[in-house]
C-alpha cells in the first residue's frame, strides 16, 4: 500500500491551522497513524487509528478520514510544531510510511 | 521506562555484512512484537521488518526481503537485524520500535547509523 502526502512543505505562522493530507492507493479502513519529527529527533507517535490521540499529544492535533484519505490538523501552531509529519498505515504486515510533510513556523 | 537501545552500526563495504542489536528495559521484551525502521539520511521513514513475539513469524519489507533477517532472543531482551548483501541504498539510521500499547510505533531506541561506502 502506497501513501502519498501532501503538501510537501507547508509554511504557515504561529497560530494559524495546519491541515496535512494523506492519500493511501487502496483502503486501509481505519488503520492509520501519524508521527511527529522535529530536527535531530526521533519519530513520535501523534495519533492512531485515524482519531486517536496517543499519551501527551495536545488536543490541538486532531485526526480524521476513513478508506483512502486522512487528514491531520494542527489548530493553533506554536513554534515548536515545526516537523516532518508522517502517515503511516498498518493495515496489514506490510507496513508503510508516507513520504511526509515538512510544517516550517514562519 | 521503556528503553530500546540499538548498537552495531557503522562503515561496512557493500556487498559485506553487519548485525544490528537492540537492547530492550523496562517492559515485558517477550510478550510483544518488535520491528526495526529506517531512515536514510535526509529522506523520510521505512519499515524494514517485523517480528511477532515468540520470534515464529517474520515480516520483510521487499527492499531486504533475502538479505536481511530479523530474530529475537527473548532470554536477552534483544532484537536482532542480520544485514547481507548491503549496498549504498541501505545507508540509514536503524531504529528498533516496539508497538505495544497501540499497534503503532509507540517506543522508539535512538538508532544506529549503518554506512556502506567502499
């Protein structure tokens, strides 16, 4: 399965919404998460299971979608957003990434 | 606190070998599958495999399907990635994750850099 993201880079300024796309090439139902990674930093887990807020994500990133396409929203952005976001789905053992996209704090 | 610390890596000429390990505290090693994620330099996030529980069922992403082998030694607490046939494509960071509370990756090492260069 195949996931494509969009916008490559989104440059937006404190406060604003951040809205983050995710496009699977077939249906992975509800099984897909996103990470966080800021520079020099491991991938965080942000959500799962297209809605869920994993443990310490403020409630400022939300999820939603179902089958092919999924969005991310970050309301409100503070500086310290500024990351790669990546999907990811785990629909079955295959799993896979999206290529990501880039969030810049102007 | 769960911790996942990976060790091994380092500058291998392609086509040689390398094993990574991935120490793991802090949780129940041995009831939980484990994978092992990479990332190339500058470039984004990949699944390399998987490897349920007990260590009887493995899963490959095609890249390394052949060459690389995930295993487990659950008396340890370690994961385990044999690498054969490296070349300049799997130049990454090499992080073990586990998916324990969420079936996603929840716990991530800190990874360890894998060069193959000649």
């Amino acid at each position: 399965i195949v996931l494509t993201q969009s916008p490559a880079t989104l440059s937006l300024s404190p406060g604003e919404t951040a809205t983050l796309s995710c496009r699977a090439s077939q249906s992975v139902s509800s099984y897909l998460g996103w990470y966080q990674q800021r520079p020099g930093q491991t991938p965080r887990l942000l959500i799962y299971d297209t809605s869920n807020r994993a443990t310490g994500t403020p409630a400022r990133f939300s999820g939603s979608g179902s089958g092919t396409d999924f969005t991310l929203t970050i309301s409100s952005l503070e500086p310290e957003d500024s990351a790669v976001y990546y999907c990811q789905q785990r629909v079955n053992w295959l799993l896979t990434f999206g290529p990501g996209t880039k969030v810049e704090i102007k | 606190e769960v911790q996942l610390l990976e060790s091994g890596g380092g500058l291998v000429q392609p086509g040689g070998s390398l094993r990574l390990s991935c120490a793991a505290s802090g949780f129940n090693f041995g009831e939980h599958a484990m994978n092992w994620v990479r990332q190339a330099p500058g470039k984004g996030l990949e699944w390399v495999s998987a490897l349920n529980s007990a260590g009887d069922s493995t899963f490959y992403a095609d890249s390394v399907k052949g060459r690389f082998t995930i295993s487990r030694d659950n008396s340890k607490n370690t994961l385990y990635l044999q690498m054969n046939d490296l070349s300049a494509e799997d130049t990454a960071v090499y992080y073990c994750a586990n998916t324990m509370e969420t079936y996603y990756f929840d716990y991530w090492g800190q990874g360890t850099l894998v060069t193959v260069s000649s």
